[in-house]
C-alpha cells in the first residue's frame, strides 16, 4: 500500500476499514485477482537462484561456456580486442598510471607500516590478476591512503599485542587474504546489493575523516621528528597532535623546508602547470610530477648526504627483483577480522561507485556481482605474496580516464613500468627523503578533503543527508576509522528506519483544468475532485508505522470536514471542498491540520 491513495467516506475507524473491504472484495472479483503462491516464497527463490548460479551452467556445453565467460571476462574481450585502435591509448595510458603508481606505492607501503618495495608489490600483483577476472577498464588497483592507514593500524595492534610477535609483512599478508575471502564470499552469496547501504554521504564522510587521520599521521616524517609513541585507540588522532605539540622543540627544519618545497612544487605543477600544459599542447597526459619530485629528491638528498650531515630520515634498501612466493600466517587471521571486514567494505563500497561512475560516463556496463568475485580474487591470489590490502585510487582513476585508457591492457604496461623499477632502479631510490613521501601523501588528500565543499549542497537538499555526512565524518575523526565505519552505517540505517516510521504524507487535490492531482501546500489552483480527498503516505506500509498511517487518515477526515465548514462556499451540496471551495483559501488551514496532527 505505498504512497495509497485513500477515499475518505465517514469520520469513524469501524466505517472506514468496512468500506475499503467491501470496495476491495468487489474490485478482486471483477478484475480476476490471482491467489499468492501456497509455497514458501524465500524457499522458491532460493532454490531458483542455486539452480540458476551453481546447477544450470553444468547441464549443457553453451551454458558452461556462458558462465566461464562470466566468470572470466578477459576470454571475451581479449580474443575481439582491436589492436590497431586501441593499442597506443591503452600504452600511454599504461604507462601514464604505471609512473603514478611508484610515488605512491612507496609511500603508502610505510603508511601501511611496511617497506618501501611492498607498495610497488601491491600496485603489481593484484592489478594482474584483476584484470582478468574485473569488468571495469578504468579503475586503477592498487594501494589506497584509507586502506594504507587501516591496514597500519591492525600491524600496530598485532605487532605490539600478540604472542609470538610476527613482523608487519606477516599481517598485512594475512589481512589481504582475508579481505580476499570476504570479499569473495559476499560475490558467492550475491550479496552486492549491500554496496547500496553505503550511501555516498557515508563514503564521502568516512573517507574525509579517514583522510584527517592519515594527514595528523604524516606530519611526523614532515617535521622530521624520531621516536614517536605508537598510539592507537578511541581519540588516537588528539593524542598523536598532542605529542607533535609536546615534541615541537625537536623539530628538524631541513625536513621542514624540504616538505614545503616538495608541497609546493606539487601543488603548483599539478593544479596550475599541468592544467596550462594540456590546454597549450591540446594533450590529456599529464606531467608526472610526483616521480619528478621523486628523482629531484633522491638525487639531492644523495648530493648533499642529508642523512648523515642534516640528519633527514630516508627510505635505506629496497631490494631488487620479483618476490618468491610465501606461506602466509593464517593464524592470524582470527585476530584480524575486526579489520578485515572493515576494509573490505571500503573497499568495495569506494571501487563499485567508482567502477559504476566511469562505466555510465563512458557508456559501457560492469557487474557489481563480478567486481566482488574480481576483487576477491585479487586479494586471495596476491596474499601469497609479500603485499598489503590493494584497492581503487579516485586519483589514477581519474587519470586513466583522461590519459585515453581504452581497456583493462593497460594494466600489463603499467606492470611492465613497475617490474623495471623494481629489478633496475630501487636501489636507485634508497637515499630518497621520508619527507618527500609524506608530502606527496599530504598533497594527495587534497581531494577528500575537499569534499568538505558537498556540505554547502547538501544542507538545503537534505538535512538528513547532512547529518548522515557530520556523523560519519566525526565519528572516524574522533574515535577510530574501523569503529567510525559502524557507527556511520548503523546510524545511516537509523535514518532509514526514522524515515519510514514517520514518514511524510500529503493531501492531494486536482489541478483545474488537467487530470494530474498535486499537493495542496505546493499549488494553489488545485481543488478536491467530487468530494473524494486523496491522501499520499509516503512510506510503504509496515509494522512500524500502521498505526501513524491509521491516526492520520482518521485525523485527516475529521479535520477536513471542519475546516471546510469554515471556508467560504458557493454551494452547500458537497461535504468535501470542491472546485467552488478555491484552493488557495484551503491551502491556508492545511498546515494547521499538520501541525496539529504531527
């Protein structure tokens, strides 16, 4: 009975419930009303969806084929991929991402508490194996600010709590896999419509909040300070400011002056020389000035011996060559599952509403369904490798995108941009500033806090929204991002279930001269129709808010009546107001029906 429309035919509750009886057993009989099904709905339903997912595909050769093809996209579009238009874009776009992809893995693999190379590990192995199993040409898998942060924090609990202390590669390992299984469970179960709970506010809130602690995180290596206590719980990022506050004194300004630099270079070439760049040579790539600033920065730091004579903390040794597959510690996964489910909703929460986005933008479809079981695998297969949790960057996203990326292809460049940085140059960057890393991450935020800027739109489309925004946002700030991820969706599921239980409602009336029928307090020439009052819930009707749906159409009656003996009237004939009671003169007591019945 959503959004019903009911005729109100007498003041009692007894007179109201008969009429619509007797009008509805008339109404089943003349239109041939079909009985509902005497088997169980839920069990129907899913018996329909073990056959159709896990039986059928095995029953004849075509169907096998349709589901291996489902199930591994990369058969269907490899074998018709077109070389001759699509090569050159999927290079350059490649390659483009790949350059990103050094910056930032370094740099996030020691927010993520781990060494420099397990970054470029993480841009590497789970991109592979996503491009065979994702349909989504443009998201850029590999490591994340948010993830970085969330998977350093279950490394700090587990390192300093656990016995048998295992090293930090130890549980990042183990955290991937089981991300990897959740996620690959939630495709299992088809459970993709829970991505839908996560509403943007949510993400959008989350994330920002999220980015705070990451940003308090990194002043550390920018202001140069050594032997920092770890904290982690409930107010951890006030504890963190306060020991940067304590530990002013101590400060090292060559690591000051080279983060303002590293920042400001940053920032002028990506937001004021990039965009001139691409407007004068009529290009879409964009300068990699995160790697520049990374050579710059290495070569300097190594000039002028900045470790030992300025004392400027630096990366030390990556080493050279692919990694050996490893056993991962699945002890400690148990330990981890607070964590795990945690990031594996942001996870597929912020790689879904990217990978929908791009698709409708650049008209072409991908499966949340599939995106799970991609992810999943990723995550599972990477595991046994020495990486961390990997998931979908807005930055080279976007990047991708505008750098031409045609199809998923573009991973093997990026990959084969990755493999020589790691087997040739690594050793290259070990003098390379922990400053300079710190400012790249800084200035990578800059887009989710920027999301600060949705407030001043959502305040007057919707409050609720708004609140749903503010409290995801404080609450990750203020006390955890794992416990401000629950708090934010228990408490956008609470705004659903306030929404529903007092719903709004609307008395409609016919506009003159048309069939259409609109809310009184939103027109003014509408007019009740032959003395029937049209009422709009707008809530389906549950348990919860059957009795406010009762009260109201009762209340509604009554007061209508009333007030239409107060109207001014040309005719005496009807007991409803009409097309001689004028809208308008209506329209003025209805928000004291309102009133009086909220």
């Amino acid at each position: 009975l959503s959004s019903a429309y009911f005729t109100l035919l007498s003041v009692s509750k007894p007179a109201i419930s008969k009429n619509i009886e007797l009008f509805k057993d008339e109404f089943d009989k003349r239109f041939s009303y079909k009985l509902p099904r005497e088997r169980d709905e839920f069990k129907r339903r899913t018996n329909e969806f073990v056959i159709s997912s896990y039986y059928k595909p095995f029953t004849s050769l075509k169907l096998f084929k349709l589901s291996l093809i489902s199930f591994i996209p990369i058969i269907q579009w490899l074998p018709h991929y077109n070389w001759k238009e699509n090569l050159l874009p999927d290079v350059i776009g490649g390659l483009t991402v790949g350059v990103m992809h050094v910056p930032q893995g370094i740099a996030y693999a020691l927010l993520a508490k781990q060494e420099a190379v397990i970054g470029l590990y993480t841009s590497m192995f789970p991109s592979l194996i996503y491009m065979v199993f994702g349909t989504s040409r443009h998201n850029s898998i590999g490591t994340f600010a948010v993830v970085s942060l969330m998977t350093g924090l279950a490394v700090d609990r587990l390192t300093h709590v656990t016995d048998n202390l295992p090293t930090s590669i130890e549980v990042a390992s183990a955290l991937t896999i089981l991300v990897g299984v959740i996620q690959f469970c939630l495709g299992v179960l088809r459970l993709s419509f829970i991505t839908t709970y996560f509403s943007d506010q949510v993400v959008s809130g989350f994330t920002t909040g999220a980015s705070c602690h990451v940003f308090i995180s990194q002043l550390k290596d920018a202001f140069g300070l050594r032997g920092m206590p770890s904290r982690s719980g409930p107010g951890y990022l006030f504890l963190k400011l306060y020991d940067i506050a304590a530990n002013f004194n101590r400060i090292n300004w060559a690591a000051v002056v080279t983060s303002v630099i590293s920042i400001a270079f940053l920032v002028i070439g990506k937001d004021h020389i990039n965009p001139l760049v691409k407007r004068k040579f009529k290009t879409s790539i964009p300068l990699p000035f995160e790697l520049i600033l990374v050579v710059a920065g290495t070569m300097v730091s190594y000039l002028l011996d900045m470790n030992r004579i300025y004392n400027v903390r630096i990366v030390h040794h990556i080493p050279t060559g692919l990694p050996g597959v490893s056993w991962p510690r699945f002890s400690l996964m148990s330990d981890l599952i607070p964590n795990g489910l945690g990031i594996s909703v942001v996870v597929l929460a912020v790689h879904i509403s990217l990978a929908k986005m791009f698709a409708k933008k650049l008209n072409y479809e991908v499966d949340p369904g599939q995106e799970m079981y991609a992810m999943g695998l990723a995550s599972i297969g990477s595991g046994f490798f020495p990486v961390m949790p990997s998931a979908c960057s807005l930055g080279r996203t976007i990047v991708s995108v505008e750098s031409g990326t045609r199809t998923q292809l573009s991973t093997v460049f990026s990959i084969i941009l990755l493999i020589s940085v790691i087997a040739y140059f690594g050793k290259l960057l070990e003098t390379l500033p922990m400053c300079i890393l710190s400012a790249i991450v800084i200035v990578a935020l800059k887009g989710m806090l920027n999301k600060f800027k949705e407030l001043r739109t959502l305040w007057p489309l919707s409050k609720i929204d708004f609140s749903i925004w503010i409290v995801s946002f404080l609450a990750t700030m203020c006390i955890d991002v794992t416990e401000g991820l629950a708090i934010s969706i228990l408490f956008a599921l609470f705004t659903t279930i306030i929404r529903e239980q007092w719903p709004r409602w609307h008395l409609l009336g016919n506009v003159s001269g048309t069939s259409d029928f609109r809310d009184f307090e939103k027109y003014d020439d509408v007019y009740f129709f032959k003395g029937i009052c049209m009422f709009r819930f707008d809530s389906p009707l549950l348990f919860t808010n059957v009795e406010t749906n009762s009260h109201v159409v009762i209340l509604i009656h009554q007061h209508v009546v009333v007030v239409n003996a107060l109207l001014p009237r040309r005719t005496t004939a009807c007991s409803f107001p009409t097309a001689d009671t004028c809208g308008p003169e209506f329209c003025k007591y209805l928000s004291i029906i309102k009133s009086y019945i909220s």
